[in-house]
C-alpha cells in the first residue's frame, strides 16, 4: 500500500540489545550539554505543542519480529530527555503534522569498532544491526503479525 514511515536510528551507550521506543515527551532537559553546547533545562521542546508523541509503528510487533530472528530487542518505555527524545519528538511531531506517516525510533548498540578503546563496552556486529534493519522494512513492508515470545534478560535494562 501507499504508506510512509519514518525511523531514527542513534546509538545506546551500556546496551547490548535493540530498544525500540514507546513514548517521547515534550521535554528537553539536559544533563550534560549536546555535542554544540547546548543544555536546556526543563525546556518544550515545541511550544505549545502536545505533552507526548506515541511512536505509531508497531513497535512490539517490531520486536517480536527480532526475536524470532534471533535478535535481542525490547520496548522501551522512555527515550529520556536528551538529544534522543528530543529527535523522536520531532519526528513524531513533524509525522503529526504531516499526516499519514508512521513515526518511531530506535537505539541500536555501539559497533565494535567503535568500542575498541572501551572495555565492558557492550556492542553488536554489524551484520546483525544490518539484520535488524531489514527485519524493521520487512515487518513495516509486509504489515505481519509476530508471536510474542518469553524472553528475560538477566542483565538490567534501561
């Protein structure tokens, strides 16, 4: 069909598994400045503009999808207020906007190369990032549905 989906896809510190995000809030709230020194605090991140965006892919049926391929994934349920919340809001608010676009975001783990100089970093190879991105367009192509399965990670999670 005619769709249009939009998806971010940073990078998650201290995180060895996919986190697809439910919710971002109309918040910027730095703790620590971003990359061009900005550090808001407790700032809208569009004035007047609704308290929170849902992602509106289907997110568990997303990570359903990678866990049946094997990939480790979950739903988170806060993007934060950092840089990342602050994309996924705009995103979903640009798609608001728009009309007719699916929005969400996701964290990927660093790759390995990126951590080299990092021990205890965790990471996840780039085939399996690559893996997870064309299991993403399949599942938002192909609109089927994925079982859930029981899956508990023993190591805490954002």
């Amino acid at each position: 069909g005619d769709h249009r989906d939009l998806h971010s896809f940073p990078t998650r510190r201290s995180s060895d598994l996919i986190t697809v995000e439910r919710v971002a809030i109309n918040c910027d709230d730095f703790r620590i400045p971003d990359n061009g020194g900005n550090q808001p605090e407790d700032e809208p991140i569009v004035v007047d503009g609704p308290s929170a965006y849902f992602a509106t892919l289907p997110i568990k049926n997303i990570v359903n999808a990678l866990h049946q391929n094997g990939i480790p994934a979950k739903v988170s349920n806060t993007a934060g207020t950092f840089v990342c919340n602050h994309l996924m809001y705009g995103v979903c608010h640009y798609a608001a906007q728009k009309g007719n676009i699916k929005a969400g975001f996701m964290h990927i783990p660093y790759l390995p190369s990126q951590v080299v100089d990092k021990p205890n970093q965790p990471s996840m190879a780039v085939e399996t990032v690559r893996a997870t991105l064309e299991t993403i367009v399949h599942v938002l192509a192909h609109g089927e549905s994925y079982a859930a399965q029981n899956i508990t990670y023993t190591t805490p999670h954002e």
